[in-house]
C-alpha cells in the first residue's frame, strides 16, 4: 500500500438488523402462466434434451472405446487364488490410453511376495497389447498405496461373499 492511500475508519456503536423477507414482499411476476402453459414449456425443453446426443468420447481418451476394450480384455483374468478377476478384485489402479493408442496399465498385487508377482502383471501387458486398435501397452506395477479388501467392487465382495 503507499503511504499516501490511507484506509478511513468509522466506528458504529450499533447497526440495524437487516429487515426479514416476507412473501408479501416477493415481487410476482407480470404474467402469470397457466398450468398448461408451463407444461408444454416443460415438454419443449424435455424434447430438446431428449434430441440432444451424446458427445462421442476420443477412442483413445479416457472413457473411450478403446480404454473400454482394454478394461474388458483385464476383466478375463483372474487371481489364481481368489475366484474373482484382477479388474474388480481392485488390483488394476489405472487404466490410460494416448492419442496414439499406447496404453499404460498401473497395477499392484494382493501382496509384494504373491506367487504370481513375475507371471501376472506380463499377462497383464500381453492381454493389453493384444485389444484390436492398441500399439503398445506397458505395465506399471506400484504397491503404493497398498491393496486392500477395500479396493474390490461390491461384485467382487458378493461373490467372496463379503456383502
């Protein structure tokens, strides 16, 4: 601040409460719309919404077409020790797709000693790699944060019959 700005201050002893709303003071509106009027403005806007299509997603972007087919292709696979596949078992972090359709798997294991750690997360690519329209995929395994029962879908939980 300069020192040729200076802030005036005024002390109140008291202020007023503010008035309370009241719906006599609410302000109508000039025309009044019938009901039927105000339902076909309803239907209008209904129609409009209904015509209105969805916006098509990037096949390579988040939600697309190709992300979806790399998803189903990792529910195929299943824990050797628990009958439920890897995608709601919770183990599959993240699924990512490029402009160029490479795809980055981000994935961890039930725990860093699991018997399958070598052999898993290399289905895992290989299942990736092989969706029709995928360059490349790559695998990442991270055990942080950790897997927990949490992680699993309610799916995955009514077949261990946790729910």
């Amino acid at each position: 601040m300069n020192e040729n700005q200076k802030i005036a201050v005024e002390e109140v002893a008291a202020v007023a409460p503010p008035k309370r709303a009241r719906v006599e003071d609410a302000v109508e509106t000039p025309v009044a719309e019938s009901p039927a009027e105000k339902l076909e403005r309803k239907r209008d806007y209904l129609e409009g919404f209904l015509q209105k299509k969805p916006e098509q997603a990037a096949a390579g972007g988040p939600g697309g077409a190709l992300q979806e087919a790399v998803i189903a292709a990792l529910q195929e696979i299943y824990d050797p020790e628990i009958p439920v596949n890897i995608y709601d078992l919770g183990l599959i972090y993240g699924v990512e797709v490029d402009e160029e359709s490479d795809v980055i798997v981000t994935m961890t294991l039930t725990t860093p000693n699991c018997p399958v750690a070598e052999s898993m997360p290399a289905e895992v690519e290989l299942r990736a790699a092989s969706v029709p329209g995928v360059r490349d995929a790559e695998v990442n395994l991270v055990f942080d944060p950790p897997w927990d029962p949490a992680k699993m879908s309610d799916e995955a939980r009514l077949e261990l019959g946790m729910l």
